[in-house]
C-alpha cells in the first residue's frame, strides 16, 4: 500500500482531479467532502477511492475525521487543503457571516488539517502539505475580500509551516490556480467572465488536471528541495 494521501473536497473540481493524480502516482487515496453525498458515492463507485464527510472549518470533526482514517487505513503521510467556497460580494453588501463562512473553511480548513497530521508527520521524518491558494489570494479580486484574504493567508501559513517542517522532512508548499474550468468558475455572472478569460495571455481556462499535475510534483518523493513555494499556475494571468 502506498503512503496515505487525504484531498479535501476530494470528489469533485479540483480536488477530484488531484484525487485522480495521486492514485495514479500509487498513494492511497482518500477524499474528504462536506455534503454533496450523491457526487461522493458516484465518485468512489467511479474511481475505487474512499470517502469521509466532515466540514474542514470544524476543529473536532477534523481531528475525529483523521483519527478514522488513520485507524481505516494507516498514518496520513500528504495532505492536500483543498476545500474552499466562495461568498463573492463588493464589500458594502458583504454580510460577517459571508466574510466568517470563508475564512472558516478556506483557512481554517488548512490549519484544522494540520494540526491533526503535521505533529504524525513531524515524528515520522516524512511528510507533504499542499494547500491551494489562489491567484485572487495574490492580486486580489473586486467582489472577493474574504476569498482574496483567506486565500492570501494560505500562501502565508504555508511559508510558516514550512519553516517548522524543513528540518523533519516535511514540506509545505502552495498553489495559486488562475481560473480554472470547474463549478465554481461556472458561478461568475458570464460578462464578469469573458472579461477575465481576454485578460489571461494562454487565452483559456485552466484544466483540473493541469492543478493535479502540480500537486503529483510537490507530494512526489523526488520533490523534497522544494518548500515554502507558492507556484502558480494560472495561464500567465498574473506573473507574482
Ligand atoms: N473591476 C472594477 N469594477 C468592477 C469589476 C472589476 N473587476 N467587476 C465589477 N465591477 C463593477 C461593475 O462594472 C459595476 O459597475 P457599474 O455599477 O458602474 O456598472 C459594479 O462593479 C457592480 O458590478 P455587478 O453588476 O457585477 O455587481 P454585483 O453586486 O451584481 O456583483 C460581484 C458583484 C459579485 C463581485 C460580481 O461582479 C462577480 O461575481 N464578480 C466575479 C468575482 C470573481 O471573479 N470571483 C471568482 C470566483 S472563482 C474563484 O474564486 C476561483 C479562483 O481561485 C480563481
């Protein structure tokens, strides 16, 4: 059996093409998700990976979610922090639970992620942490200030984890997609759109799977020089 690979929001987007990656790499895959119970059983009916349903904005069902995994099937050696939404809105209609939903999740997510896996990895000599940032968490976005400041703040956890990591083999990178072609790029009103899509000199959307192959390089065995980067991976939209 490989070494044992949790992908938040693993079963659909991103997450369920970064799933894919790492299975092919030979990891033991498994996909955390929050609700969407009929995309997670077709999922796994598709690809042969588990699923485990918890919020990665909650603390105790994080740890409690790891811990059952870890008993399923071994120590969790790479963690992908993939789980995020989005709550767009300019600032002045924007609403605090917009803004605390957000950072719950997106950031909150990678720390409560960490907290249950860093110290295991951290005692066994090994470890990869990848948390997708995003290129709205490096330029900024109008309509975003929640999603551009938890973003933002994964490329920061990232270079200070990494710190804490280095010297016990566990490394800790993130990745900034552009826009890429999934559900939740789907959800920008279509004017919004093609105007961000003219701005991206590769002129197209990006594919999950081109965010997966980034991810397969930076949970590699081979990929151990690498930490405390944030590569981005966005068309050339925004050169950082
Ligand atoms: N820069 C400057 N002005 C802008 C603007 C921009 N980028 N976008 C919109 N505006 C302006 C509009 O032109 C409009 O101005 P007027 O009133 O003078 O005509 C005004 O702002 C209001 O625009 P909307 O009608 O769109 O306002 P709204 O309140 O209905 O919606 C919004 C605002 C929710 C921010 C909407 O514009 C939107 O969804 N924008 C897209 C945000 C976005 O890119 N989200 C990314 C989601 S994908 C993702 O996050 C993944 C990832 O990591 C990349």
């Amino acid at each position: 059996m490989g070494r044992v690979a949790v992908v938040t929001g693993g079963t659909r987007g991103i997450g369920e093409a970064i799933s894919l990656a790492l299975q092919a790499q030979g990891r033991t895959v498994v996909a955390n998700y929050a609700g969407n119970e009929a995309k997670a059983k077709a999922f796994t009916e598709a690809t042969g990976i588990p699923t485990y349903r918890w919020d990665v904005g909650d603390h105790e069902a994080t740890l409690a979610g790891i811990t059952q995994i870890t008993a399923d099937l071994g120590p969790v050696d790479i963690v992908v922090n993939n789980a995020g939404i989005t709550r767009d809105g300019v600032l002045h209609r924007m609403s605090f639970d917009d803004w605390n939903e957000v950072m719950r999740i997106n950031l909150g997510g990678c720390f409560n992620l960490a907290k249950a896996t860093f110290p295991g990895m951290r005692e066994r000599g090994w470890g990869r942490i990848v948390n997708i940032g995003s290129i709205n968490g490096q330029a900024g976005q109008y309509g975003q200030v929640n999603y551009a400041a938890a973003k933002s703040g994964i490329h920061g956890f990232t270079k200070a984890l990494a710190q804490e990591g280095a010297k016990f083999g566990v490394t800790v990178n993130a990745i900034a997609p552009g826009y890429i072609d999934t559900d939740m790029v789907a959800a920008v009103p279509a004017p919004v759109l093609e105007k961000i899509v003219a701005k991206i000199p590769v002129g197209r959307l990006g594919q999950a799977a081109e965010i997966a192959r980034a991810v397969a390089f930076l949970t590699s065995e081979e990929a151990g020089f690498v930490t405390g980067s944030t590569m981005s991976v966005n068309g050339g939209q925004h050169m950082y």
